[in-house]
C-alpha cells in the first residue's frame, strides 16, 4: 500500500523544520561572513548593483572573496575565471555525493536545488542520508530545502547588510574573525575520514607558506594541492583494502 499523498508532504514539511533545526547553530558564523563579503565587494570599488547581482547570481563566499583583489588589481579576466573556479572546485564533490540522491527530479529542478548546495547542505545532508540511501525516500528533499533555506536566508541577510553599511561598520569590530570561525563550523563536520584531514592539513600549510604570492594565488595553489593529497590518500587506502 503506497503512502498517502498528504502523509508524504507531512513527512517532507517534518523534515525541513528538522533541516532547519540542524542548521542554526551556523546561522550566526554564516551572517558576518556574509557581512565580511558584502563589505569586501564595496570596498573593492564595485558599485551596488554590481556587489547585489554578485551576492545572488554567485552565492560563493569564498570564491567571492578570492576574487576581489584580482577584480580590483584589474587582474586578466581569464585568471579571475580561473581563481573562482579552483576555488569552487569543492562543489564538484558535493554534486557528485549529493546529486544523486535526486536523480528522479528533472533537470530544471536538479539545476534550481543545484544553486543552493553549500557547505551547509554537505556537512548535514550525508549525516541524515548516507550513500546507501540512494532509494527515493520521503524526507530528502524537505531537510536538504530546509538547510538550504537557513542557508541561503542567513548568508544573503549578512551580505546585504555588509553592502549597505560597508562605510558604517568599523574593522574594529573584528567581523573578519567571526567569519572565520563560520568557516570553522562548517569545515570540522567535513573532515570524516584520513583524506579529509590530510587534504585540510595541506591545504592549510600551503595557505600560510604561500600567503606572499600576488592577486591570492596561493589560495589556488593551496586547493589544488590539498586536492591531491586528499584524492592520494584515498587512493592509498583504497589499494591497501582491495
């Protein structure tokens, strides 16, 4: 016997209030990084129609940040390109573990729900549905709204106030850290195996050692390397089992 259509939609309401729930706590780190950005794109010399269609068209703190300088060092349009795509590299990842949860879905809606995968989303989604959870389920797509929800409302709110208090809001206040910590909220959830954390621990050092590179390229190389040393430990590992 097939579930009610309402019994399904109560199960899929239940679950985003539980998406939403599993969220807050990121809330407060998620809203001054969204004012530390939105700060940054004024700052930077965009006008506000150009830092309002970047906040909701990218939606990529990190490669937004990455990406400043070099706009406003008048960097090569195709290195700007390169750095926001190294940069969101890790997004790669997290379609390919969450994606295939709602292969059912046409395509205009897997691109829609696409836009709202974040760190958020990744950090609580694999908690609540593993891989082996692959099967059409009641319950997946009303917790992944609700994260992207508290996601996408905490973020845009910090970036708008950023934007339009980026001359009030003094540095001193030390926004900067707080959106650092935000990072490290969500960023800890995700180190789940030895990959992980050898890729985070590279990462981070090659950050710090390459910090004196121009237009923030040691931001890319940082990825690029703490990417490989995560996919060579898998793969060690992966030999060592089979």
């Amino acid at each position: 016997m097939k579930p009610s259509t309402d019994g399904l939609a109560a199960r899929e309401k239940s679950a985003f209030w539980d998406g939403l729930r599993a969220s807050t706590p990121t809330i407060p780190g998620l809203f001054a990084w969204g004012v530390v950005t939105g700060m940054a794109m004024i700052q930077s010399g965009l006008s506000m129609w150009q830092a309002l269609m970047m906040t909701f068209m990218v939606y990529a703190g990190s490669a937004q940040l990455a990406v400043l300088p070099l706009i406003a060092a008048d960097a090569p349009a195709t290195l700007i390109f390169l750095t926001a795509l190294m940069v969101n590299l890790r997004f790669v990842i997290f379609s390919a573990v969450v994606g295939p949860h709602f292969s059912y879905l046409p395509w205009y809606k897997r691109i829609y729900y696409g836009y709202f995968n974040a760190d958020v989303v990744m950090a609580f989604f694999p908690q609540r549905f593993p891989v082996h959870t692959l099967a059409k389920s009641a319950g997946k797509l009303g917790f992944y709204s609700g994260l992207a929800t508290s996601n996408w409302s905490s973020w845009q709110a910090g970036s708008l106030l950023g934007l339009f208090m980026a001359s009030q809001i003094p540095t001193t206040w030390g926004i900067g850290f707080a959106g650092t910590l935000a990072l490290l909220t969500i960023t800890v959830p995700l180190v789940i195996n030895w990959a992980a954390l050898t890729g985070v621990v590279v990462a981070g050092a090659s950050a710090v050692l390459a910090m004196g590179l121009p237009y923030r390229l040691g931001l890319v190389l940082a990825m690029v390397l703490g990417i490989a040393a995560a996919m060579a430990v898998d793969h060690i590992k992966k030999g060592s089992t089979a």
